[in-house]
C-alpha cells in the first residue's frame, strides 16, 4: 500500500539528498532541509505522573445508607401530597399529609395513660411524704411507688407510638394541653436530599407501612465499574476514576469478589464526593481508570508513534538523522499516547512523519 504523502518526486528528492537507511544501526540518516520534504515536525516529550490503565463502563448508584423510603406509618386517606419528584427537601419538611383514624385511636389511648399517670403522680407524691413523716409503713410506700411507674411506663409507650405515628413532641405537647383529638398525619422527610421517586396518588387510601416517596442524599455517589476479569489483577484500591467527558473524579474503594457469569466481569466501587450535581442516579457512563506513575512516562501523539512487529517505536533527533527508539505505550487518550522507556525527557522527537521513517527505516522505499 503505497503512503498517501510519499510522492515520486518526495522519493527522488531523498535519493540526490543521499537519504539512507541503517537497519542494523536503528539510525536514519537525514539532512535538514529534508525534513520539510518529508512533512517532519519535531516536538518535546511531555512527562507526566500518571497514566490511564483501563476504560471501563460504569452505572451511577447511590448508597444504601443515602436513599431512604419515606412510608405511612399509620393507615389512613392521603390528602395533599407536598413535592415532586426532583424537588430538593430539607429534614423534617412534611411531604404527605393524611387522614387517619388510627391516629384518632393512639392519641385518645395517650391521653388516658397521662391521665392516669397524673392521678398516680398524687398518690406517689402523697404517700412519699407519709413515709417521711412515718405515718405509713415502707411496704405501702413501695406498693404506691410500684404503681406509679408502672403508670409512667404505659404512658411512655403510648407517647413513643404517637412520635413513630408521625407526631412531633410540639404536637404530642399540644394535644395534652388541649386534650383535643387531631387525625390529621403528616409524613415528614428523614434527611436533606433530593426526591426520586412519587409512589402514591393524593385521594387514595393506603395500609399501615405502605411507601410514599423514595429520597436521597447525593452529596456522595458510587460507581459500579465492570472490569473485564483478565485485567483486575493490574487494578488497585486507591486508584483514581475520571469520567470520560467530566471533571468528575472518584476513587476506587473496593473490588469485588465474584465474577458476573453473563458478562465476565468484577465489580469495582469508586465513590465520587465532589461535583456530583452533573452526576444522575441511574445513568450509565464511560470511565478511565489512572494510576500514578513509578518510572518516567511522557506523553506523546498517536502519530509520533511507528509500530513494528508488535513493537513501537519513537523517533529522537540526532545530529545525523533520527535514532529509532523503541518505547512501551502504558495507555491512550484520544490522539495522545502514554509512553515509557530509556528517556531522559529532554529528546526531540518526529512527532508527524513518523511512518515516512519507518518505510525508510526499513528500506522499503515509498512503500510500507
């Protein structure tokens, strides 16, 4: 296949130039003013201290201590539902509020407890200062006290049942000092985040538990990378993710265990804690795994690069021509290349022509 810029003038030029070729020696012979000729453009290696090892594609997950089910906790008739899916929510906001009976039920079981428990208090009270004073014997005082908090647990119980009902202390305190019933429940968020899912219609009615809203918290996101099986082994905990198109970054944190048997691959979590507003739960996306470098590593363009025989090979600048170098290409973005080898970084290097050299290179005229 003949090269689209060796032209049969370009070949007649390198001949009276004495252009040559030694293989043996990996050094091209070349004049200056045939650079031009050839389209050779010279350039600096640029090092760099970290290098991408491995494209991967990743699924967006939230963590499971960051997603909660916001669900009724007591049966009722849902009046008005507060927000939307995507709304951000503040803790404690109300979401839903509701009719329900069962409310109507624990907060009149409350209100006998109390009442009871306040008719107890006196008789505690009383009889503690009859004791003091050694008008009755310890064993009534020690039946009265017994009593008395046996009441005060009961009432305790009824109280904890109106707080998992959805009632505030303010509102349980309320309720006491006005001793009139409300059946009105509100559905309150647990944390700051955002709403993902609406699972109920206002005007329905719903069971005990039934969900209401899922939200979460996306200050911190996962990445669930799949990992072909055959390269887990050079990936490590600690490395760094980018997010192809992004300034996103993340960090690997753990490696799974287990193979996928449909697709053969390992499951590998970063967790991402900054810039996660460009992020969406769900969404699917394409990552580049960087490690740092622990030998010298520069970067490249593709078009510096001349492969042979499995082997690649870059092309340094010498007072006489070119060396041909061979060098290891530890990874690729885009139209640059990562590369290593015996260089010190201060080389100047073909970084356009580089497949003109090697036809040379390996005497095979305007043809390679």
């Amino acid at each position: 296949m003949s090269l689209f810029f060796v032209r049969p003038a370009m070949v007649l030029l390198l001949t009276l130039a004495g252009f040559g070729s030694h293989a043996a020696e990996n050094i091209i012979q070349i004049s200056k003013e045939n650079l031009d000729n050839l389209g050779i453009k010279l350039g600096k290696l640029e090092p760099v201290t970290q290098f991408p090892v491995l494209s991967a594609p990743a699924k967006v997950m939230v963590p499971p201590t960051q997603e909660y089910i916001v669900s009724a906790s007591q049966a009722g008739l849902i009046d008005k539902m507060n927000v939307a899916v995507g709304d951000k929510v503040e803790k404690g906001q109300v979401l839903v509020e509701l009719n329900s009976p069962e409310l109507l039920t624990l907060q009149r079981e409350y209100l006998k407890a109390d009442s009871v428990r306040r008719i107890h208090l006196v008789n505690y009270n009383r009889d503690k200062k009859l004791l003091e004073e050694g008008v009755i014997p310890e064993r009534r005082w020690l039946e009265t006290s017994s009593e008395y908090h046996s009441v005060v647990s009961e009432a305790d119980e009824q109280r904890q049942l109106l707080e998992i009902a959805g009632m505030t202390a303010a509102e349980i305190d309320h309720l006491v000092k006005t001793r009139r019933l409300a059946g009105r429940l509100r559905a309150r968020s647990p944390i700051t985040g955002i709403v993902l899912e609406r699972l109920a219609v206002a005007g329905t009615r719903i069971d005990i538990l039934a969900p209401l809203y899922r939200i979460a918290n996306l200050d911190e996101l996962w990445l669930e990378i799949a990992i072909p099986q055959e390269r887990i082994g050079g990936i490590k905990i600690g490395d760094r993710v980018m997010v192809e198109n992004s300034e996103v970054s993340a960090k690997i944190t753990l490696l799974g265990q287990s193979v996928n048997p449909e697709n053969q691959t390992i499951l590998a979590r970063a967790v991402v804690t900054k810039d996660t507003a460009s992020l969406r739960a769900g969404q699917r996306l394409n990552t580049r795994i960087i490690q740092p470098s622990d030998k010298a590593t520069f970067k490249i363009p593709n078009t510096a690069i001349a492969q042979n025989e499995g082997e690649a090979f870059i092309f340094i600048r010498t007072r006489q021509g070119f060396l041909v170098t061979p060098v290891t290409v530890a990874g690729k973005q885009g139209d640059e290349s990562i590369i290593s080898g015996k260089l010190t970084g201060n080389e100047e290097i073909a970084v356009q022509g580089a497949v003109a050299l090697k036809a040379n290179w390996l005497g095979l005229g305007s043809d390679e």
